[in-house]
C-alpha cells in the first residue's frame, strides 16, 4: 500500500474540501466548500502558511498590505486597556467582485493567541479552532465568514463587524492582528481568486483606562439560568452604570449579552445576541462598570 505524508493528506483535503475560499458555493442549493468559511490557520501569520501554499490556491497571488483592506480599530488611539472592548470592522473592496471572505487572528509578541473574539452577527462570522496539523497555531483563535456572510453589501464591497476583548491574563505589549481576505470571481475553480494579506499592530497595557494603576473592586454576582426564557439572570448595579456585559464558555467562545429587563433593584434578564442559541454547559458572565469595577458570576446550563 502507497504510504502518503501528512503533507500530502493535508494538501488533498484542502483541495477536496476548499475548492476556492469562497468560489466553491452552489448558490441553488445552498451547498458549499469553503464559501462555508476559511481553511484553519490560513491567515499567513507567523508560523502559518496560506491557501496559495497548501496547493487548494496555488496559482493565486498573495497582494500584500494595499488598500484593498480597510481595518477600522475602536475610536480611539492604537493603545488599549484592560477593561477595553475595541470594536472592529473590516472592509474589503474590489470592483466587480460579489463573494468574499476572510480570516483573523491576534497574537502577541510571542505569536500566541491574544485576547477574545466577541461575535454578535452569527449568521455572517463564525469562531474557528487551530489546524492540529500546524504546530505553531496551537492555541489560536481565528474569526471567519460563513456561507450567508460572504456576499457583497454593495457591488464590490462588504464589511464584517466584531468586538475584540484584550488578554486579562499579566501580558503587556504589541498586539498584532493577522487578517487574510478573499476576492472571488465566483467562477466555480480554485484559480483566478485574488488573496489579500494584512496586518495592524496595537499597544496593549494592563492596566485600567479609568485610572491608571487603579485597582477596581471585583465584585461576585449570582447567576441563574431561566429555561423558560432562556436568559441568564443576575442582580446587577444600575444599568446605565455598566459599560459592557459578555459571557464565556469552555470552547473559548465570547459573547455579549443583552439586558432584556430591569427593575430598580438591578434585576437583569440577559439574553444572547440574535442567533446564537444557550445550548448546555458552563458560562462565565462579566460585567464591566464605567467606573472600572467589574461584576462576576457562573452558570451551568443543562
């Protein structure tokens, strides 16, 4: 029996299950490829390769840091803070191109995985785990289109739009944020497509942006879970008060919540955001003050 290399199984699966990043998608029956979202750890990033060098690509050409790509970074300055949640958008723009796609990921200067994705349009971003195969991506966290988010918004445009929660772990420094970009001509092979690599780099300090070297209270809530709502709630301070409210799970999934009710004692019923379904397990849930004091709690759904 031939024996084949890892290498060998990867390029083929890549070009079986990747017959374009975007190109391979069957509009009529909603039957895709990799217009599904990219393949893992393509970003070109430090130790990663791309679509072009795994062969499912390899007669594309790798367009580096032009202006196809616009990164737009919160709306402030490039130096963050850890009680920041930075809003992002990226937009890509190639005349006459209807599908697209795109893949992300944070590391820090030591190229591990930076900080937390937070999704709030499900049906257009997904959260995507490292390739096994690629040593160096262990770890990683990467964001990526699905089937219904890799259509053009205008002809020749579209944007994705996410949040991004800096490391809470004791690590201060650059950031970098690796992004690839796909302009498809939708012609149904894997030539033809055109790839767009970025990067935008960021200072990150650890230390709160209410005042520096403060230190905040941390306060421990009790959070319960309400099938018949399907919510989270929890008694919090004053809404107004509160700056951001995300959960967790053990997958490494960030999500924002959204507060459905509440009353004068601060009681929240917290939902997730439109379309993203409370399946069992364990949540975390955090709620970050204007004042810098942070609020939380854990729920075990079953």
């Amino acid at each position: 029996m031939k024996k084949y290399s890892v290498y060998t199984l990867i390029v083929s699966l890549c070009s079986i299950l990747m017959y374009g990043m975007i190109n391979g998608a069957i509009d009529k029956d909603e039957i895709s490829l990799k217009s599904t979202g990219a393949h893992e750890s393509s970003t070109g990033a430090p130790g990663e390769k791309t679509c072009a060098q795994y062969g499912c690509h390899d007669q594309s050409f790798i367009q580096q840091d032009d202006t196809t790509n616009t990164f737009q970074f919160g709306e402030k300055s490039n130096t963050m803070y850890s009680d920041d949640t930075v809003d992002i958008k990226l937009t890509v723009r190639k005349a006459g191109t209807t599908k697209f796609g795109f893949q992300i990921v944070c590391l820090d200067s030591m190229n591990q995985n930076a900080g937390s994705f937070v999704v709030y349009d499900g049906e257009r971003i997904q959260s995507q785990k490292a390739d096994d195969f690629i040593p160096a991506a262990k770890g990683r966290r990467y964001l990526t289109h699905t089937f219904k988010g890799n259509k053009s918004i205008i002809p020749g445009e579209i944007e994705w739009t996410f949040s991004w929660i800096p490391p809470q772990n004791d690590y201060k420094g650059k950031v970098t944020f690796y992004m690839m970009t796909n302009c498809s001509n939708n012609d149904q092979k894997s030539s033809g497509d055109e790839f767009y690599f970025s990067k935008f780099s960021a200072k990150y300090q650890q230390i709160s942006s209410v005042q520096e070297q403060a230190s905040h209270s941390v306060h421990a809530i009790s959070v319960m879970y309400n099938r018949n709502s399907q919510t989270f709630e929890a008694i919090l301070p004053i809404h107004d008060e509160i700056r951001y409210i995300y959960c967790f799970d053990l997958a490494g999934n960030t999500y924002p919540l959204q507060c459905q009710e509440k009353s004068l004692d601060g009681f929240c019923q917290l939902s997730m955001p439109k379309h993203q379904q409370i399946i069992p397990g364990f949540y975390g849930i955090m709620a970050v003050l204007n004042n810098g004091d942070v609020y939380s709690g854990s729920s075990i759904v079953y």
